[in-house]
C-alpha cells in the first residue's frame, strides 16, 4: 500500500504531513466503504429486482423509522470525528512554534520574493534549514495570491496590505516545489518557487556565502538561469514573440522607442536600467507594469544577464 | 388510471383533435408573447441547451490545451478567457436555469394540476430578462473578454482589463431572471395546487423546486448587490474590495460565496427533484421516507446558507470562523446522504426497469456519491488546506454540477421529452449515449482527484511535466464524453422525423402530467384535475384503503 499512497500524495516532507495524510486515509476508507456499499446495493436491487412483466405488484413500503435514524446518526457520529480531527490539525498548522525561523516572502506577478532576517534577498528560490521551524510572514504587492507546498501539506492566501503567515518543519531534505495557487493572470501558472532544505551547516555555509555556483559560473549560463528562475521567462520570450513584455531574442544593438517618444540603442547600461528602474524606459506597445529587481539580483547574475541577452540571436 | 381524476369537460374549452400547445396558435410572434407556462419552458430549454453546447465546446477546449504541458492551441490570455467564460456560461446561462426554468416551468403547474404558473406574465418576463442577460455576456466576449474566472475575485477583478464591467452588469440582470422564476413557484405551489393536494400530496419534485424558489429569491439579490459594488468600484473608483482604494478584498469572497454557496444548492436541488420522480416511477414502488426527503430539500436550503466560509480556510479568516464552517458544513451533508439512501431503500423490492431515465438516475446517484464523499475531504480543515485551489476541487465541483445537476438534467429531460414533445426516442441509443457519458465524465474527472492530491493547482495554463500522463487520460475522457453528449443530441433531435406517438403515460407515472395528453393541451387539462391518491401510489385501485369517491366539479 506504501506505494499507491505514494502514487496519490507527494512524499511526505514537514512535520505536518503525515497527521493530514492519516487523517486523508481514514476519509478515504470511509468513502469506501459507502461508495461500494451503495454501489452494491444499486447493482443488486437492479439485478435481483428487475421488471419482469408490466403488472409486477410491489410492497407498499412507506417508511421505517429505525432504519432512518439510524442512517442518519451513524454518519453524524463518524462526520463530528472527521471534524475534531480536522480541526486538530489546523490548530496545528496555524500556530508556529516560538523558536521559528522568520522569512518575509513578498508576492508580485508573477515572482515570490524572500527576505531573511539578515536583509539577504532571493527570488523565486530560498534555502531552510532541515528539521526547524521556519514562519514565513506574507504580504502581496498587487493582487491575491496564494502560496502551496504540496509536499509540505501548506497553503495559505497571500493578500495586499495584510499579513498572512505560515510554518513548517521540513523533515526531507532537497528541493520542494512551490506553486501559486490564487488565479493572479497571465503568468499565474509559471509563478512557482522552489525551497531548498539543507542540513544545518549547509544552511549557515549558504547565508554567508550565497551559492557557490553563483560566483564560478559562466557568464552566460549564469543569465540562462536567472532569466529561468528570477521570473524573467514569464514575461520575455526568446523566440521573438512578444509577451507581456517584449522578447530578448536579437535585441542587442537594436535601436527600441520608447512610449514616451524618446529612442535608445539596447546597450549593457540600458539592460541594467530595464532591470533597476523598468518603468524609466517602456517600449512602445508595452504597459509599466515591470517590477524592479534592485537588490534582488546580485551584481554577477545582472552581468550574466546582460551576457546572455548579448548571445541571444 | 380512470379512477384518478375527474373527467368533467369544460364545455368552453373543447380543442380539435390534434391541437396542442406546439402548434395551437400557431406562428413565431405567438411564441414571443405567449404566457404559456409550456410554451415559456421549451424557449427556456433550447436557450439553456444551446448555452450548454457553447459551454461544453469551451470544456473541450480547456482540455485539449491542457494535452500538453506548454502552448498547445491557444495562448495564455485565450486559455484565461475560455476557461472564465467556460464557468460562467455553465453556472448562470446553463445549469441555474436549467432544471427551474427550463423543465420546471414546463412540468411544475401540470404536477399541480393548474392551468398556469401564478404570475404568468412575469414568467415570460424573466425569459425575456434572461436572453438580455445573455446577450450582454456575449457582448463581453466580443468587446474584449474577461480573464477573471467565474468568481470574479477582486482586487484581480478590478484591475485587469477587458470587459468585466459589461459582464458583472450581465449577471446582475440574469439574477432577476432567476429571482422571478423563484417568486412565481412560490405563490404557484402556494396558491394553485389542485383541489384535494395537501403539502404532503405534493409531487417531491415540487417540494425540492419549493426549496430552491426559497433560496433563489433569498440567496440571488446578495449577488446582485456585489456584483453591483464590484461594477462600482470598477467604473467609479469607489473603494470597497480593492485594498489600493481603502477596501477589503476578502469581503468579496463573503459576499461571492454567501450567494454562490446557496447556488450550489440552487443547481443541485432541483436534480434531487428529478431523480425523486425517476426512481419511484422505475421502481414502480411507493418512495421510501416522503417526508425525510421533502424536509432534507428544506434543511439543505437553510443550512445551505451558513456554509459559505468553507470556500476560504486558507483566505485569512479567523480560525474560529474556519472552525464554525467546517463543522456546518458537515451538517449539511446529512440531509444529502439521506436522500441517497432513500433512493436505494426505494428501488428495494421494487419493479425495476432500467429505461434511459433510470438509467441516468442510477448514474446521479453513483456520480453524486462520489461528489459528496469527496466533499468529506474538503469539510475536513486540515485536509482541505493541501486540496483547496487543486485540482481536486475541480473533480469535486464537476461530479456535483456536471456528474450531480447536469446528468439529473438529462434524466428529466429524457424523462418529460414525451410529454413535451408528444415524442418516443430510441431507448437503445438512449443506453449507448448514457453509458458513453457516464464512462467519459469517469475517466476525465476522476483521473483529476489524483492529479489534486498530487499538487497540480487549478486555473494553470502551463504545468509540470510529471502531470501529463495524468491530463492526457483526463483529455481523452472528455472525447467520449463529448461523443455521448452529441449521440444524444441526434438522437433526440431525430424524434421530430416521425409523426408524434408518445401516449400519455410512457412509463407509468403517478403524478398529474401523465393523466394529461402528449404534448399537452393549451389549458393543460380538459377537466379539472382533483386528486385522489398521492404522488407514488402504485398500489393496484382495489387495494388502495379509502379511496375517496372523485367527485365533480
């Protein structure tokens, strides 16, 4: 059976999971057993029962009271367990514990942006210790968005101008998806993330350092990259179709007007600039609604950006 | 079956043979300002029916984009628009309507024995107010879309573009087509029940229509208001959803689901209506637990309204809140599960005969079940915060609109198609298509419970490629079960070939519109209809205890 439960649910990887999945079960066994015996019943009577000349005379059977309380009680009595046990483990995994770690995560169409207590930021990507608490404390810049793990079992609303929280104690280490799960547009299907979950003294390695790939990486395979996982990819095709926002694909050397009239060739300063300040230059056809990423890109990701678009043809 | 009714003539109201409410008077402009109850049913069912098809095409659609992992025939603002129109038309253009309005104008007064619904000019009215609602959703679609989803949530709703404004307008309009309908069954059960039909002589399809009326006309001005605010907000920047304006977009969550919570049950009821007449008659054996059934539609109704938060566990309300609607929400699905086994105590030791009606009833209650056990899981907090907004919802709301109200629909429709068209379809091909139905809802739906419990998120253009086996088969399913659904159609549509022969009673009913000829008379009745024995009485006359002696009038 371990590996049909495997098949349904993603391996189980906080703290939380297995009493949400026992409790999956213990629902799914009582489905069960109602499905088919309902099923059964209806196979049966529709068999043993059927019409066997248009002047059959049945029973007049109006009611019976037994019979109905208790198909009414018996199923009360087993829904008032679910509830309490669903409750239970909500209660749970509403209150983090006191010693969590606490990481700010901001929501923007489409990237998940996260700040460490240290002020360090990351997009789309963060790292947690293995087996400690870690609350992540909420907020959405424009609309409602929603943030998964499904193999953490979480999911809570991201919402503009209010804070909503959530914690977890990943006891698997690796990478774990992370999806968008309120509708926020164009790009909500590609607005993932991914939570790397390293044993303790990777963890504090990577808080000092960064990742090491960062700093040894070709140029352009670092803007590959960063143009994968910093949410560039959801707005900016390579192939020469635009998007929300126009491709990359042969654009360096290009002259590009602007919508407020002025023109400029694309150059490393203004990849940089489109990167910092989107909003100062907009190509024509395209809407302002570019986020910044100052200092959420390191320098070297920047340069490698600017390198990879340089290749782009 | 003489022995049912009065057969006094009313000597004003003789009609040639021949003439019936099809072609007695005849012409278009007589359609378009008829105050039939009849006439006013079968416009609202080719309406609905052809919302249906649009709605299905989109359905089709969705799922051979989502064949492949990325693009695969339309682009993400095209994927956004057809699955938002996709719900929208199946929910306010198809299903609301559909069993009310639709087949409930039609069969509710003939059950009663009236000759009309009680207000029948408001009736033609909501039909009128109905294709005006209608027109300006497609108007939306011309002038620009929306990619909002059918639920409209705000602040998305209010800041993307589009024509959401003429689309919230649209709803607001169609909310009055549906509140009339409601107002009208109302005063008709209360005041047009024939001479000798108590509360308990009434057929339990009435009694679920009586519910759902009471929700309609409850439940539908709270949409009406927000779509309105919403409408407001968008056009005169008045802040109440959007938190950039001072507003609060939770809210608009309560508000949405304090009407389309009830809605839910505005579309589900009246299925339970359906499958309440099919089973019995089927059975050819008296329902089991009358009243059980009659009052869980009314506890449904009620309760139904204080459920609504169950739809945001994981919104931000308070744990309190999450922890009051988890524990109604399990009230509710009482009332539903008792149904199910009356169903079942009913067809025990019944006459079975699994005609294409039953068939479908058989189905419902299959299909049903499974929506409803599913709900279990999502009434569960805990649960529910890994299944909300996967597509384990999407499974769960299909098996009880599509699987529950929709295929209830098609039971009624296969069920009342003599009635109303005076035509007998092939029983055959009605086997086939229901069983090409059945199957294909299965393989596509059910398939999408295991791809919720694994994570896959709902409203997704592009997805993980470890989903695709998953949605590749659910793909396929929705070929066969687009391939039934059109069997069905051409089979149907191929009655109006051959002459009409469908007698009064095909299968054997109990209830009032069997006693009257196929299609009916303009007047319904060429007596006055009083009844003598109840709804599901299928005892032989001779042993029926105190059978009153009918009497003129």
């Amino acid at each position: 059976m371990n590996w049909f439960a495997k098949w349904v649910m993603p391996a189980q990887s906080s703290t939380l999971a297995p009493d949400i999945d026992n409790l999956f079960w213990f629902i799914t066994a009582v489905s069960a057993f109602f499905f088919v015996l309902i099923a059964s019943l209806i196979t049966i009577f529709a068999i043993r029962y059927r019409r066997r000349s248009a002047s059959d005379v049945t029973p007049h059977i109006t009611h019976n009271q037994k019979l109905e309380i208790v198909w009414s009680v018996v199923p009360l009595l087993i829904l008032i367990v679910i509830f309490f046990w669903g409750f239970n483990g909500y209660m749970r995994a509403s209150i983090a514990p006191a010693n969590a770690i606490e990481i700010q995560v901001r929501a923007k169409k489409w990237v998940w942006e996260f700040e460490y207590p240290d002020g360090m930021r990351t997009l789309n990507e963060f790292h947690v210790p293995l087996n400690r608490p870690v609350r992540l404390v909420m907020n959405s810049e424009d609309v409602i968005h929603s943030f998964f793990v499904p193999s953490f079992r979480i999911k809570m609303d991201v919402l503009p101008r209010r804070y909503t929280e959530l914690w977890f104690e990943a006891t698997q280490p690796g990478v774990h998806q992370v999806f968008c799960t309120e509708y926020c547009g164009k790009g909500h299907s590609d607005m993932l993330a991914r939570i790397h979950v390293d044993d303790d003294a990777a963890y504090q390695k990577w808080l000092v350092e960064g990742d090491e790939s960062m700093k040894t990486m070709p140029l352009p395979e670092l803007g590959k990259i960063t143009y994968e996982n910093a949410g560039c990819a959801t707005c900016h095709s390579l192939d020469g179709s635009s998007g929300q926002g126009p491709s990359w694909n042969g654009i360096f050397g290009q002259t590009r007007n602007f919508i407020d009239g002025t023109s400029a060739r694309v150059d490393e300063n203004y990849i940089r600039q489109s990167i910092m300040e989107p909003n100062a230059k907009v190509v024509k056809g395209y809407e302002q609604i570019m986020p910044t990423f100052q200092g959420l890109l390191r320098d070297r990701q920047v340069l490698g950006v600017i390198e990879y678009i340089k290749q782009l043809k | 079956m003489a022995n049912v009714l009065t057969a006094a003539p009313r000597p004003v109201q003789h009609h040639a043979p021949g003439e019936n409410y099809l072609n007695t008077p005849k012409g278009i402009r007589s359609w378009l300002t008829t105050v039939d109850h009849k006439r006013i049913g079968i416009m609202y069912l080719w309406s609905v029916l052809a919302a249906f098809f649009l709605g299905g095409v989109l359905a089709l659609l969705i799922r051979i984009e989502l064949l492949t992992p990325k693009q695969t025939i339309m682009s993400a603002e095209a994927y956004n628009q057809v699955f938002t129109l996709h719900g929208a038309i199946m929910v306010f253009l198809f299903i609301i309507p559909s069993t009310p309005a639709a087949l409930g104008n039609f069969v509710l007064p003939l059950m009663l024995g009236a000759k009309d619904v009680a207000f029948p000019r408001l009736n033609l009215c909501s039909l009128y107010i109905y294709w005006v609602g209608t027109l300006m959703a497609i108007g939306s679609i011309l002038l620009g879309g929306i990619d909002t989803g059918w639920t409209f949530y705000t602040p998305y709703s209010t800041s993307t573009g589009g024509a959401v404004s003429l689309m919230t307008l649209s709803v607001f309009i169609l909310g009055f087509s549906s509140i009339f309908t409601g107002v009208n069954f109302i005063a008709t059960i209360h005041k047009l029940r024939a001479p000798g039909m108590g509360w308990f002589q009434l057929p339990l399809f009435v009694w679920s229509m009586y519910a759902t009326a009471v929700i309609q006309v409850m439940a539908t001005p709270v949409l009406g208001i927000t779509v309105l605010l919403l409408f407001m907000e968008r056009v005169l920047k008045i802040g109440i959803f959007d938190p950039a304006l001072g507003g609060d977009p939770v809210l608009f969550q309560h508000f949405f689901w304090f009407y389309s919570h009830p809605a839910v049950y505005i579309m589900i009821v009246p299925g339970f209506a359906i499958i309440s007449e099919i089973i019995p008659v089927f059975s050819k054996k008296t329902i089991f637990g009358y009243k059980a059934i009659a009052f869980s539609s009314v506890a449904i109704a009620v309760v139904g309204f204080l459920v609504w938060g169950h739809h945001m566990f994981v919104s931000g309300q308070s744990e309190l809140a999450g922890a009051i609607f988890s524990f109604l929400t399990f009230l509710v699905a009482i009332p539903s599960a008792v149904k199910v086994f009356n169903w079942l105590a009913t067809m025990y030791r019944g006459s079975i005969s699994l005609k294409t009606p039953m068939l479908y009833a058989i189905s419902f209650i299959l299909l049903f079940s499974i929506g409803g056990l599913t709900g279990i899981y999502l009434g569960a907090i805990s649960v529910d915060v890994h299944l909300h907004d996967t597509y384990f919802i999407v499974a769960h709301f299909h098996y009880v609109m599509m699987g529950g109200a929709v295929i209830a629909f098609l039971g009624g429709l296969h069920y009342w198609w003599p009635k109303m068209f005076g035509r007998m379809y092939n029983e055959k091909l009605g086997a086939i298509g229901c069983a090409l139905v059945f199957i294909g809802f299965n393989v596509t739906f059910f398939t999408q419970f295991l791809l919720g419990t694994r994570g896959m998120p709902r409203r997704y253009y592009n997805y993980l490629d470890q989903f695709q086996p998953l949605h590749a088969f659910s793909t396929f399913g929705s070929w066969i079960l687009g391939a039934g659904l059109f069997l069905t159609a051409a089979y149907l549509l191929a009655t109006f070939r051959k002459p009409m022969d469908a007698p009064r009673n095909p299968w054997g009913g109990r209830t009032l519109e069997w006693e009257t000829e196929s299609p009916p008379i303009v007047h319904n009745f060429d007596f006055d209809p009083i009844l003598t024995h109840g709804p599901y009485d299928f005892r032989p006359a001779r042993t029926r205890p105190n059978e009153p002696v009918a009497h003129r009038s």
